[in-house]
C-alpha cells in the first residue's frame, strides 16, 4: 500500500512494508508496478534500476469503484486464526470486519488493549490487500462486546450462522430471498469457537436471520470463510446480472 498523496508524485516515497514487498517481488528493469492506497486508487509506475526508485509511467492516478458492503461480524478467535480470518475476509472482499467479544470467547481484550490490536489486524489486511491485488481494504474499528455490536448489526442485512430450532435454511436459499433493494449492507455473523451463549443468540435473531452453512459443524474461522465466501459470490453473480441486464 502506498499513502494517497504519495500517488500523485512521480517518485514515490514507500513505506517500509510496500518497500519489502518491492524487493520480494524483484522487479525488473522498465518493468510495471501498479501502487494502490487501499482506498480506491492507484497509479502505475515503471523500475528504474539505475535510480533503484519507481518512476510514474504515463497516466494519472486511477480511482476504482467502492465495492458493494459486505460485512463480517466475527468473534475473535485464538491467535493465528484470527490473523487468518482477516486475511481470507479481506482477500474475498469483505469491506468492514468487526471483531467481537461475547461471553464464550476464549480471548479476552481489555478496553486498553484493543486500540494496539487494531492498528495490528489493519496491518494484516494491508498486506492481505496487497498480496490480492485489492484496491480497497476493508474497515476494522477496534473490538466491541457483543451487546454494542447488536446496533451495527440491526443497520445491515445479516445471516447468523446458528443452530435453532426447527433448523434453520441454508445460506444460499435465504440469500435468493433477500430483497436487495432494500440498500442495506449485506452482513454475516459468526460466533466464537464455542458458540454463542443462549441469551446472546435470542438476541441476535432480533436483528438476524439465522442460517445453515451445511451440515457439518465448523471452526469459527472455516464458518466465517465458508459463509463470506458465499455471500460474495452471491454479490458477483448479482454484479453481473445487473451489467448483462
């Protein structure tokens, strides 16, 4: 990633993780590299191995279209899978990731503490973006509790990955019957390792449809994959139908 204004020189000054990121790619004498700044635009430039600099090729800097919302409410989860969870979400297009703290998640963030997590998690997505060639990153504020979550989500569309009973539809069926024209943001709430509790979840059937996302039980990082996954394959088929139409 490149800072926004830095897209309007013609030698670039990078940051020290877009610099590593340059050398890991090695990139040849003339040859492009497209700089974006996670949020929407980006500039093509040329390797000058003389001046070891990139050097603007022609054309001013390019703004690409936001993508349509798509957002992740996530119970944080043990180490590394989180990281994993950002990076995949991210990777897939999710514009907003929220972290959450309800009752049965095993890692716990004191208030103190969240503020450093963040700027930690929005790093992985900066690299996560940069690896998939992603022209925005998505949006992480720092972690709420479960109650204040609850708010955001009654402003989106939402599927809750949850067992009721009767069972509930697959995600894909309950997503053909989403009214889209609604101009909500489209949502998906998963639980931590060891599921909600059961006041969380009558709680969050207020403001979210619960859905089945297949018959086997999944990792709270393999749902949150599984079901965003659908969800944004569901948005590029609609994309599409829109453009063709």
């Amino acid at each position: 990633m490149a800072d926004t204004a830095a897209l309007a020189l013609e030698r670039p000054t990078l940051s020290r993780e877009a610099a590593a990121h340059l050398r890991v790619l090695r990139p040849r004498e003339g040859e492009e590299v497209e700089l974006l700044d996670g949020r929407g635009s980006s500039r093509v430039y040329r390797w000058s191995q003389a001046d070891g600099a990139l050097v603007a090729a022609a054309g001013a800097p390019v703004r690409r279209p936001r993508p349509a919302p798509l957002v992740l409410f996530a119970c944080v989860t043990k180490g590394s899978r989180w990281d994993w969870t950002i990076e995949k979400a991210t990777e897939l297009g999710a514009t907003r990731i929220v972290p959450v703290m309800s009752e049965r998640t095993i890692v716990r963030l004191p208030r103190g503490e969240r503020a450093a997590k963040r700027e930690r998690w929005v790093r992985i997505a900066e690299d996560a973006a940069r690896q998939s060639d992603a022209a925005w990153i998505p949006e992480i504020p720092e972690a709420v509790d479960f109650a204040e979550s609850l708010a955001m989500v009654a402003e989106t569309d939402c599927y809750a990955g949850a067992l009721t009973d009767p069972p509930p539809e697959p995600l894909l069926a309950a997503l053909a019957r989403r009214d889209a024209s609604s101009g909500r943001p489209l949502a998906l709430y998963v639980g931590p390792e060891g599921d909600f509790a059961p006041d969380e979840l009558a709680a969050l059937l207020k403001v979210a449809a619960p859905a089945s996302f297949g018959p086997n039980v999944l990792r709270a990082e393999t749902a949150a994959i599984f079901a965003l996954s659908v969800l944004a394959a569901s948005q590029h088929a609609a994309s599409a139908r829109l453009h063709t139409a």
